[in-house]
C-alpha cells in the first residue's frame, strides 16, 4: 500500500513557471472544443488553456507552463491533484470492481461508516446514507424527495443568494435568475427568504440576522406567509457561489430553533463547505449546529464523481428503492472518498486550512487597494468582494485580477451576486510557502489593477 506522503511531496516543485498563457497547444485544443462541444462550456471561455497534468495545489498545461491552484475545481480537490494515497486505492478498485449498484461491497459500508463517524453534532453515530447520482445537484435532489416523503408536505424554503445545482428540483432552489430565466416554471412551492448579507444590507449584522429570520418564520408560521405545507428548509451555512458569505453569529441557530418549533427538517447544502473546506468536517460545525439531512458532493471523492445526502435516522421512512441512481454504487469513488477522509486525518488538514485560511485573509485585508471592499471566509473557503469607489460592485475589476494572476501562474475564481467576488478555494494541501508566493501575485495584481484606475 501506497504510504500517505506529507502534503510537501505532493506538487511540482516549480510552479508558478508560466511562458506564454495561453501557449500554442492550450489555443489549438480550445479550437478542437470549440468546434466540437457544447456552447454551454463555461471555464475555458474565461481561463483558455489546456491541462496536462495535475500535482497536490499545482497544474501543468499542455504547453508546460505550471501553475499554483487557487480553486482546486471549484472545492472538489480538497486533498489535492492525484493524491497518490487516493489514486492507488481507486486504481486497484478499477481493476476488482468499479461498479456494483447497491449491493453491499467493503468499499460502500467502510465510506458509509465513516461519514457517520464524522458526520456533526448529535447526528454522528446516528445517521443514514443514501447515494443516488454523482453530482452535488442529484444529492440535492434527493434531499428533495427525502424531506418531502418524510413530512408529507411539498413545500420548500430557500434564500436569497443560494446556489444548490442546476438539475429541476436544485435549481428551483437556487436563486439566480440570470440563468435560470429560460427554464421556467421549475417545481412550484418554493419561498425564499432574506440571507444576512450584512455587506450588502443596511443594518448592523444583527438586524441583518434578525430579518432573515423573521422572514422565514413568517413562512412557516404566519397563516398568510404563503407556505401552507412546508416540507423542510434548504440553506447552505456559508454561500459559495452567492460570494463566500459568512452569516452572523446567531442565524444558523436561530433557524435551527425555527425548524424546530414548527417540526420542519433542516437541510444543509455542504456540497462546497464539506470535507474539511472550512477547517471543520462541515461548516454546520462551526455554528453549533446539527441539521437533519446535510447534501455531500465536491471535494468527497476528491475528483472521483460521488455524492450524497446524509440524514438523521429517525427520517429513513424510504421503502426499497424509494431513491435510486445507476452510479449509486461506484465503488472507485467510494474508495477514493474514504482515503480522502484518512489523509485529512493523517495530516491534520483541519487545523492546516484554519491556520492557512487565516493567512490568506489576513494578506487580502492589508492589500493597499481600495477595491478590497471585504474579505471574508473560513477556512480555505475565501472570498474578497470589490467594489469602485462609490461602492457599487467592481466585477471588471475582477475580471482584470484574475487575468493578472493567470499570466503569472495563479489560477484564481470569482464569484458572487454581481461576479465582482474573487475566490480563493485552493486544496487543503497548499503549503504555506505556495501560499505566500500566490499571494504575493494576487496581492500585487490587485494593487495593480487598483492603480490603473487613479
């Protein structure tokens, strides 16, 4: 067995090396995309190159430029590119049996097990797990048809700003009309409330948590808050793609207690704050609070396509085959997803991405730009949101960052519910000296860009 190296062994000792981004191979590959694929294809049209290899936090193109990675597949790599402890197991599964529906296999019970070992608060030791299709939209969906077969009801409560997936059901809590404007109506019965956003509101963080609160309690108790039959509450405990919004102390709780007064199940999206992303197994963690389903995707099986929705025990009231999905029973990933889980252990990445994460804010705060309205984050889950300077949303001033940082060799993200978020979402297994150097160039491109605009 492969041993589990430290997360220094892990990357190409050079990067960021970059010649010229993008170089001949990554534009010619682009062309073959273009003339072949889908116009629906996103990342390419804003990074044009082409990979070739990936190591730990780092990328190799196919012109031999490397890069340090600052967005680890939007939270998916989280122990980082072809992990050698995680590649072995999911190799020799490839070769014994990839594939076995949900028939009970080692790999199944051993990931199964683990995840309620660390699943939070009271819900650990007392948890059921159910695998449907591999992405974070069809764990979402499932939670969907969980929370309503429990309860009975068919109503669901949302928030402003969330991101859940883009399949029917997810995306019908998702609220972002820009995109899903052509493909109304989606599923009906669906409220969304405020999310404190104390940032973008007016008010001090906790009259932001205050009115949030208020309006999802008008929804699940006022006769005329247009929720009649509620079946559960969808909230993700820091918004990712809504801009790494951080809620106020109090929110998570005090929804929570909501959920319980009106016996209505608490779902929490950890499909990009899981796995350790935030310094704790789940975000949830940080709030003190335990939810009654949680939706698991991303960074669990490291690149490997798996997810999950895990959920207290008392709610397994499915008969057979009441969720099903053809990649339920993908043992390569569940191999893959239980090494992740022991590497993290192995090397303390819990405490590493707090320790990290910290650092990388702290620089983003002292950047001497005005742009940098605020940073914010936990864990390796960062974000700054810029603004001009009346305040509104800069996202071109994004835009114009990123691009500095590629041209150096930093792969960099935005985000947020103008685009004017930057988003820094780099494996658990960065090093601190990769991470002063990517900051270095950030920091710089910002203060760059910044002066430009004088």
């Amino acid at each position: 067995m492969t041993a589990s190296p430290p997360i220094t062994e892990l990357h190409f000792d050079d990067a960021p090396n970059v010649d010229e981004v993008p170089g001949p191979r990554s534009r010619a590959l682009r062309e073959r995309q273009r003339a072949a694929e889908s116009s629906a294809v996103l990342y390419p049209t804003e990074m044009p190159i082409a990979f070739h290899e990936g190591r730990g936090a780092t990328l190799e193109d196919v012109d031999g430029n490397r890069y340090l990675d600052f967005f680890g597949g939007i939270s998916v790599l989280n122990v980082g590119h072809c992990n050698p402890y995680v590649t072995e197991a999911a190799a020799e599964q490839t070769r014994r049996l990839p594939h076995s529906l949900d028939f009970p296999t080692e790999p199944r019970l051993d990931l199964i097990e683990k995840l309620d070992a660390i699943a939070p608060g009271d819900m650990a030791g007392a948890s059921r797990v159910v695998f449907g299709g591999p992405t974070g939209s069809d764990a979402v969906e499932g939670s969907i048809k969980l929370a309503k077969q429990y309860t009975g009801n068919r109503g669901m409560v949302a928030f402003y700003g969330a991101f859940h997936g883009e399949t029917s059901g997810a995306y019908s809590l998702t609220a972002d009309g820009k995109y899903k404007a052509d493909y109304t109506p989606l599923l009906a019965e669906v409220e969304h409330a405020q999310y404190p956003y104390p940032f973008r509101q007016d008010g001090a963080p906790q009259e932001t948590v205050d009115r949030a609160l208020e309006d999802v309690k008008t929804l699940l108790a006022d006769r005329y808050g247009a929720m009649p039959n509620p079946a559960g509450v969808w909230v993700e405990p820091i918004q990712g793609e809504g801009g790494i919004v951080v809620p106020p102390a109090g929110f998570m709780s005090g929804l929570r207690d909501l959920c319980d007064d009106h016996d209505v199940p608490l779902i929490v999206d950890e499909i990009q704050t899981g796995m350790g992303r935030t310094g704790e197994w789940w975000a949830s963690d940080h709030f003190d609070v335990t939810p009654d389903a949680m939706t698991v995707g991303k960074g669990v099986g490291n690149g490997h396509p798996l997810s999950a929705t895990v959920y207290r025990e008392e709610l397994d009231t499915w008969g057979p085959g009441g969720h099903t999905g053809t990649f339920r029973g993908y043992n390569v990933a569940m191999r893959a997803a239980l090494r992740s889980i022991e590497y993290v252990e192995d090397h303390d990445l819990l405490d590493h991405a707090t320790e990290l994460g910290t650092y990388i804010r702290k620089r983003l705060a002292r950047v001497d730009s005005p742009l940098v309205g605020q940073v914010r984050g936990m864990g390796l889950f960062v974000g700054a949101e810029f603004v001009d300077e009346e305040g509104r949303p800069a996202p071109d001033a994004v835009g114009e960052v990123r691009q500095r940082c590629l041209e150096r060799g930093v792969l960099a993200w935005g985000g947020g519910r103008d685009d004017n978020v930057l988003r820094l979402l780099p494996p658990l297994v960065m090093t601190h000296e990769q991470a002063e150097v990517g900051l270095d160039i950030v920091c710089d491109a910002i203060e760059r860009v910044s002066a430009g605009r004088d």
